[in-house]
C-alpha cells in the first residue's frame, strides 16, 4: 500500500488523539527482549523478529507499544495521564502468510483517574471518533465479569486460580472446568499416584532446579484437590451462559444482572458494566448497536483484564482495524503499584483499506 | 532433470538408498566415499543431490530440488504451512523416531501436560521465571503446547545434548526426538505419557510442481510407476 498515504492517515490519527488532550510519547524500535518476552510468552515470541546484540543482550523489534508506554508513565507519575504514538510494529505471520509483517498502530491510553467507566468510554469513544465515519462493526466484552465469575465459584482457591490462570486459553479452561465439575475423572496415573501413602518414598534422585519440597507441595495441592467436592453442575451451567452470550450491550446487561441473582459475586463487575454503558451513552455512543460476547478478548493478547473492544469491516477476514482494552494488571507487573489502564490502538493501513471499499 | 535430494551420509542415507535400490532405482556416491557427488541408475532424466538432512525442506520449499528424502519432523519444523509449499509422496518405513516432552524421574507427580502445565504455574512462582523446555524444535514444541494450552513455560535453545540441560541447571524439561528412550533414561528422564508431539519417519517430499517443466513432470510419472505409488 501507498507509504505516503498511510503517513498522512498516521499524522490525521495522531493529530485527533493529540487533541483529544494526549501527550505524544516516542519509543524506540529496538527492545529488550527480556521484559517483553518473561510477560507474554512463548506465543508472542513465536511471531516477534528476535536478535541479539553483543552488548545489550537478546533484543525484540517492537511487537507493540503497550510495555514500553506503560513503563514510560511509571517513571513519570502523572495522574491522570493520556498518551498517544504512532509508530510502526512487527510480527511473523506464519499462520496467515498473507497479513502484513510489519505495520504502523496510532495509540491512544489512559492511565490513572479515579472513574474507570468514564475512562473506558474516553478510549472508546475517541477512537470511535478518530475512525470517522467509516463504517465498522464495535465488538466489546468483558473479562472482568469472566474473572468475577471464576473468583466467585464455590469451590477451593486453588482451582480458582488454575481457572483464573487459563481465561485466555479456552480450551484448557473447558478441560480443567470438566475436571473440577467431576465430568471427566483424573488422570489415572494421578489417582494412582495419591493411592500411596509416601509418593516420595524410595523415588528417583532428582536432577535440575525443582526441588523435592516443590514436588511434596503439588502432592499436597492435589490430595486436597482430590478431597474436594466438585463444582456444582449448576455453576458451571452459569458460568456457560456468560461464556456463551452474544446479545445487544443492553440486554447482555440484562442477562448479567439476572444471573447475578446466583451469581452474586459478578455483581460489582456488572454495576461496573452499567456504569460504562452509562458513560458511553453521555459521550454519544450507541450503545443499542453495541455487541457485547461474553467470551470476547478471550484470545487476544493475555494483559487485557477487563473492558475489551474491537471495530471490524463488515466484510472479509481481515484483523480488526482498531482494538483496546482495559490492562490494569499489567502495570502492577511492571511497576511498584498499579494503576488503572485503558487504551486502544487504531492500524491506519486497515482504515485506508476500508475506505477504499467504502 | 528431476533432482532427488538424499541426506549425504549415515543410516539415514544407505536405508535411503536400500529403499530405492528395492524398487529398481540404483542410488549411489559416485568417486570417492567422501565426495558428495551421486549417480542414479534405472531411470533417465533424475540427480542425485546429497544434501544434510536438515537442509533438504528449504531446498524443496525454494524449488531448487523437486524431490527430496527427509524426516517428517524436520519438514514441519523448518516449513512455515509446510504443507502450502511441499507434499508428501509417501512414508518410507524406516527413521522413526518420537518427538516427545521429557522431564525428570524424579518428579513423581508429573505424567501428563496438563502436570506440566500445573507445575509451570507453580514453579515460575517459585522462582520467579518461566519453566525452561530446551529444545531445537521450537516451532514443532510450541504449537503443541499452544494447542494444549499451556502457560508460564519458556523455550531455550539447545543444538545437542539436550538430555544434560537438566541436570545442568539451563532447563527444567526437554523436548527431544528419541527412537528407543534409552538415552532418556540414562540421564533420568521420562516420557510424558500424553505429550506424543509427532511421531517421524523417513518419507519422500516433492515440491509445489507448479515451477516444474514438462520434462520434469514426465520423468516424475515413471520414477512413481516404478516406485509403485
């Protein structure tokens, strides 16, 4: 596509984010690998163009500028902060040959403030506006609602966790779910494992960094798993209908606010949906013609932890022009304390696509 | 002509060569036993090129050779999609070998992925890192695990000797090719007992025949009549 082109629809993006009062931040191209890698894992290092340099160690080109944002506003403190750059990311595409290698995202980010709905709406809604009217479908979600869910299961912290662990994998989350629910029985070289009095007893010698402490500790965890009553058909059953409801903004609100009657630890997670709704709709969103997927995010990258939102053309199988989410975990991962986040990035080469189409 | 990558030297190639020789395809080294140069007997129109094993799927996948004798391993570790750019002719029955995820004897509470994937959890919070899995099939390895859904785990590299990381402190769990297990249990190791990546063998690749000429194809149709495929 036209270099020229996408520059100027990078500047005109740049320019409405920067009005909407965000300061321009600059990172470099070239990052450390370490940081980058420990956080996402082995998937993203799969599609990141890793190199290494004889001095600074194993380097990444930028996969994107969510990390290096985030640790640029923990050195600053401002409160609130909003951010805007612009600049070009990198990522193999050995699944989809065709998708561009390496292309330019405007961001827009939020950090900081006391009013998470207010800022989730921001974010949306000045995106919403730098897409202009080109016409795209929103998709939003919620992995705090999922996450509330899970945590408000009626079953030990550990399965909580294990669950909690695997929101962004679906299909681990299923089979742990099925286990716990007693669907499907454990393993059985698990069941003979905890027939022993002393598993240790007699075991081979160990080789390498795990200690026999860590080994007698699982044993532990999964006598007390194996202990346990499963989850209740009927909580699963719950936490199915979340996974599974694709329905207006509004009425996923409405589907929410019933199964909270059950469900009742999902109750602040949906206060904070309404509040959101409620906000959107004061900065002139439609919130009608809002989908709400109560799975959505769920594959997209692991930080997001709350608020999610993607904006797709109506037709063809390209990724979504624009996506965002609320991530405040990740600033607690990579600073002292965290700070709530909210933000979003926009492709400039996908909105020219579009609106070449349009 | 039709070129037939072979691996250059050991088992892989005499068994290589077994195999053609059985169907009337006489393969051999021409001069001396270390020139990698080869000669193809019983039909016209097909060179041999002796090639290491690892690098025939590149040669096959750039078009440079149109057919070509390699692990299957080795083609779905080296390929992105291989199955876009080269096909599978046929298995040829010898080779084999597992790719399969190893971890300590020792650890007496691990027999599955999803043990794996538990102690990751544990263990990263232990000591702070990710559980290291070396390796050299990294695209191979980490698909797996994706399709598996597995977290908290890093892949290092490892060339050889992949069996002494663990026991060196630079990884947790290998995942290596192995045909008998031996070396595994020599250094301690055992096999998950779900954790099958892919089971190899010696097969026979072409390439994408889009690029190839007439001649080409002509001389593939009789070299398959008489390979009996």
């Amino acid at each position: 596509m036209n270099g020229r082109a996408i520059q100027a629809e990078t500047d005109r993006l740049s320019a409405c984010f920067a009005k909407a009062g965000a300061q321009t931040v600059y990172t470099d191209v070239l990052q450390p690998a370490d940081t980058l890698l420990d956080l996402y894992g082995e998937d993203i290092r799969g599609r990141s163009y890793l190199t290494s340099d004889p001095a600074l160690g194993e380097m990444v080109l930028r996969p994107d500028f969510t990390v290096p944002v985030v640790q640029m506003h923990m050195q600053s403190h401002a409160n609130p902060a909003r951010y805007t750059y612009a600049g070009r990311v990198f990522r193999k595409q050995d699944v989809n040959p065709g998708r561009a290698t390496e292309f330019v995202q405007v961001g827009f980010e939020v950090m900081g403030g006391d009013d998470p709905a207010a800022a989730e709406a921001e974010v949306f809604a000045t995106i919403r506006a730098a897409l202009g009217d080109l016409p795209l479908r929103a998709a939003t979600g919620d992995i705090g609602v999922l996450m509330a869910a899970v945590r408000g299961l009626r079953t030990t912290q550990a399965r909580k966790d294990a669950l909690m662990r695997h929101i962004w994998r679906p299909r681990r989350f299923r089979a742990l779910l099925d286990r716990f629910g007693g669907r499907t029985p454990p393993p059985a070289s698990r069941t003979a494992l905890l027939a022993l009095t002393d598993p240790l007893d007699g075991a081979p010698a160990l080789a390498g960094v795990r200690t026999r402490a860590e080994i007698a500790a699982r044993i532990a965890s999964l006598r007390e798993d194996a202990a346990a009553a499963p989850i209740s058909a009927s909580e699963i059953a719950l936490l199915d209908v979340i996974l599974d409801l694709r329905a207006s903004a509004p009425q996923a609100l409405g589907r929410l606010r019933d199964i909270a009657i059950d469900m009742p630890a999902i109750e602040p997670a949906v206060t904070r949906m309404h509040a959101r709704l409620n906000a959107l709709h004061l900065r002139g969103i439609d919130v009608d013609a809002l989908e709400f997927e109560g799975s959505y995010g769920r594959t997209a990258l692991e930080y997001y932890d709350g608020f999610v939102f993607g904006f797709y053309a109506a037709e063809g199988h390209q990724p979504p022009v624009a996506t965002g989410g609320r991530y405040d975990a990740l600033t607690a991962r990579l600073g002292d304390t965290d700070v709530p986040a909210v933000g979003g990035v926009i492709r400039p080469d996908l909105v020219l696509a579009v609106r070449g189409h349009v | 002509m039709l070129k037939l990558g072979v691996p250059s030297k050991g088992r892989l190639m005499e068994k290589t060569f077994q195999w053609f020789g059985k169907r009337g395809v006489t393969l051999r080294k021409s001069g001396s036993d270390r020139e990698y140069a080869g000669a193809v007997d019983g039909i016209d129109g097909v060179d041999l090129v002796l090639l290491s094993a690892g690098e025939i799927p590149r040669e096959l996948a750039a078009g440079r050779i149109q057919l070509g004798v390699t692990g299957s391993d080795l083609v779905r570790e080296k390929l992105a999609n291989w199955e876009s750019t080269v096909r599978q002719v046929t298995p040829m029955g010898f080779g084999g070998a597992d790719l399969i995820i190893a971890v300590p004897t020792g650890w007496v509470d691990v027999d599955t992925v999803d043990d794996l994937d538990a102690v990751a959890a544990a263990f990263r919070a232990t000591h702070g890192h990710r559980l290291r899995i070396a390796t050299k099939y990294h695209r191979l390895v980490r698909e797996f695990l994706a399709r598996e859904g597995v977290a908290d785990y890093a892949l290092v590299d490892s060339q050889g000797a992949t069996e002494g990381t663990i026991k060196n402190e630079t990884a947790e769990a290998i995942a290596d090719i192995t045909s008998t297990g031996e070396t595994l249990r020599a250094n301690g190791l055992k096999v998950l007992s779900d954790g099958m990546i892919h089971a190899s063998q010696a097969t026979l690749f072409r390439s994408s025949r889009s690029g190839w000429t007439m001649a080409q194809r002509d001389t593939f149709r009789v070299l398959e009549h008489k390979l009996g495929l």
